[in-house]
C-alpha cells in the first residue's frame, strides 16, 4: 500500500485497479430454488419391506451360526413391520399435555387422581425408605435458610403405553448453577454387544433389570429447597430434574454392587461381574437404571436380584428392551434355547424418514432433468442479477 496515496501496490510498485463488478458478471446467477434438495413423494413400502425380511433372516442366520446350530432348526417367525406407525403430532400432545391443559382437559379427572397418586408418594413414607422423599416446611418460606435458592417443581404429564396416567414431580434443576462435576457413566455399546455374543455362544442365562424410580432412591449432597402449589419442601432424598441426580444415583449404585461382593470391571465402569467358581459366575450391565445380567444358571441372576431389593423396588424379565435392543427368547422342540434380536426403534425411524415423505437428498443431483423436476407443483425462480 502507497503510505501517501493509500492506493493498493503490487511488489513492483505498481498500482492495483479493479474491473467494474459490472462489468465481468456476464453471466446471470440463479437463485436456489425453494424445492431444491427434495425427492418426490414415488417410494414403494414393498421394497423396504422385502429389505426389512432379508435384514432380519441375515440376523437369524448369524445366530444359529454362533450357537452352532443347523437352518433346519429355525422357527418360522413373522415379526410385524413397523410402518408409518408414528404418531401425529396432535396424538403426540394428547398424550404427553402441559399440566394446564391436562387439568382443564376432558381427561382432568384422570390427571388430577395421577398427580395425587405422586404427591402421596412424594409425601409418604415409601417401602424401603425411612422417611418421606419431601418434608414439608412449617413455615413455608420463613424457615428456608437466607440467600439459599428455592426451586420450583414442575409436573411432567405422560400416558404410557398401557394407559396409565403418570405425572412425575421435576425439579427445574436448570435453574441452579453446580459448582462440582455431574459426569456420570453409561456403558459402551461394544460392552452391550460382547455382552449378547458371549450369552449366544456359551449359552448363558439372559435376563433384563429395571430400577423404578431410580433418581428418587438417593439422598442428596447439599440442602434442597422446592415449591410447588405455594408450598415449600426440603428434600430428603434426591429427585428427577437435578443436575447431579444421575451422578448421585451411580454413585450409590456402585456402592451398593461392590458391598454385594459384585467386582467393578477396568475397562468398563458400567460393568460388574462376581466368579465363584468356574461353573458359576454372572456378569452385568447398567445404563443409568437399566440392568443385562448374563449368568451361568437363574440361581446367580436370583441371587443378583435378592440383593438388590434390599435397597431399590426392582423389577425382572426374560424378554425386553435395553438400548433400544429388543430381546426375544424362544425354546425349541429339543430345549434349545434361541434369541433373537430387533431395533424396533431404529427401524421406525429409518421408515419414517425414507417412507413417508421421502429422503431429503436430491436424486439425480446435476443436471437437472425435465422428467424429474415435473414432480414439482412450484415454478423455477427467474433468472436475476
């Protein structure tokens, strides 16, 4: 640059000069059409249909490869597709409302009993605790301690797939500022998947744990205050909406395992396993509150169960879902036992984004063919500079 003209310079000393922008667009832009990027709507649910049957006999197949069992032994069985099966969005807000229009709905009086139902739990003694999850402040505001924050609850409204109206108590936890770390951990999908290999190809004991209430079994690292309904609470045991709640529930999780003579593995903090001999053992699992236990015989998974009912409200199958892994188990005429495996969810999604409306990649991309762009109800938008 020229410090006495303040001119651009190229090395030589020469000026720099620009051509009018005028002058070199010759040629127009067009602007990006509104449609550009969309498939039309021509897609046949036959063809997911047949790929959705092969995906799943390939599966099959793999198992009985790794139990070392012949086709022949296959059951004939018809899993059932899960097409166009999302709900609207009107079906999705009737069944999960705002407590203000769930109170004042034509289902208020199902909703008001729902959220009696957890307020008594909430404010009752419940099996296995030694008091109330939430006692109740005499004094209301007064007897909250100065400058220590109150948070309000928010009521969490569900119909779940049985029918059954569930409100849960959530603390807005989004409110408070936590000084100290929240990490807590969930297992590795590798671990879920040698978990499922290392039962099909020994032929051990499956079976699925749930935690109810899990967030709730817990007591709090610090004083809590909560409000709800111009009432005010000090929590007694943790609750759902705490930004630490996950991290103080696996704390007292693993706590609870290893007193169980249950072994933490190195590798995967979410996995625990217990050998008593070299013909029983048993291994688990968890994601947050979800437990595979895979063992030797029902007796181990039995014994995992007893213990840990001494401290949660747990419940037990042989067919389930976890990580969104759903397990089947099937015995055959000789006693065989076999598992199959789906992702329903998975499914449903893919379906769901490629069956209905289409993918969202545009197909072919250049040029734009006559044959193709006819499916468009809007014009092309005219060229412009």
């Amino acid at each position: 640059m020229n410090n006495l003209t303040g001119e651009l310079c190229d090395e030589s000393g020469g000026t720099i000069t620009f051509r009018n922008k005028e002058a070199t667009d010759e040629i127009p832009i067009r602007v990006k059409r509104v449609t550009a990027g969309n498939r039309p709507r021509r897609y046949v649910d036959t063809c997911a249909i047949k790929a959705y049957q092969a995906f799943v006999s390939i599966l099959y197949c793999v198992g009985l490869a790794l139990t070392g069992n012949s086709i022949e032994m296959a059951p004939t069985v018809t899993l059932p597709l899960m097409v166009n099966a999302a709900v609207s969005h009107e079906e999705f807000m009737r069944q999960n409302p705002k407590w203000r229009k769930a109170r004042t709905g034509q289902d208020r009086e199902k909703w008001i009993a729902a959220d009696e139902e957890e307020r008594d739990q909430q404010l009752t003694t419940q099996p296995g605790k030694d008091m109330p999850h939430l006692r109740e402040l005499p004094g209301g505001k007064e007897d909250i301690p100065f400058g220590h924050p109150c948070f309000p609850l928010k009521r969490v409204c569900k119909i779940k797939s049985n029918g059954k109206y569930k409100i849960r108590w959530v603390v807005l936890g989004n409110l408070e500022k936590v000084a100290e770390e929240c990490y807590a951990p969930t297992a590795a999908k590798k671990v879920v998947w040698l978990m499922f290999a290392l039962c099909i190809m020994t032929g051990m004991c499956l079976r699925f744990f749930d935690i109810k209430g899990a967030f709730m079994a817990e007591r709090p690292t610090r004083d809590i205050y909560v409000t709800i309904d111009e009432k005010f609470y000090q929590l007694n045991y943790s609750l759902y909406g705490l930004k630490d709640a996950a991290k103080v529930f696996n704390e007292g999780l693993v706590s609870h395992l290893k007193a169980g003579g249950y072994i933490q593995s190195k590798w995967d903090q979410c996995m625990f396993y217990k050998l008593e001999s070299t013909n029983s053992y048993v291994y688990l699992v968890f994601h947050v509150d979800d437990f595979i236990g895979s063992g030797t015989s029902e007796k181990v998974l039995d014994e995992f169960y007893n213990h840990m009912t001494k401290k949660y409200e747990i419940t037990s199958n042989t067919d389930g879902m976890f990580l969104g892994i759903h397990m089947e188990r099937q015995i055959q005429a000789n006693d065989a036992v076999s598992y199959i495996f789906r992702k329903p969810h998975q499914l449903q999604s893919i379906f769901d984004k490629y069956l209905p409306t289409g993918p969202t990649m545009s197909l072919p991309r250049d040029p734009m063919r006559q044959s193709y762009s006819r499916f468009f109800d809007i014009d092309d938008s005219p060229a412009c500079d």
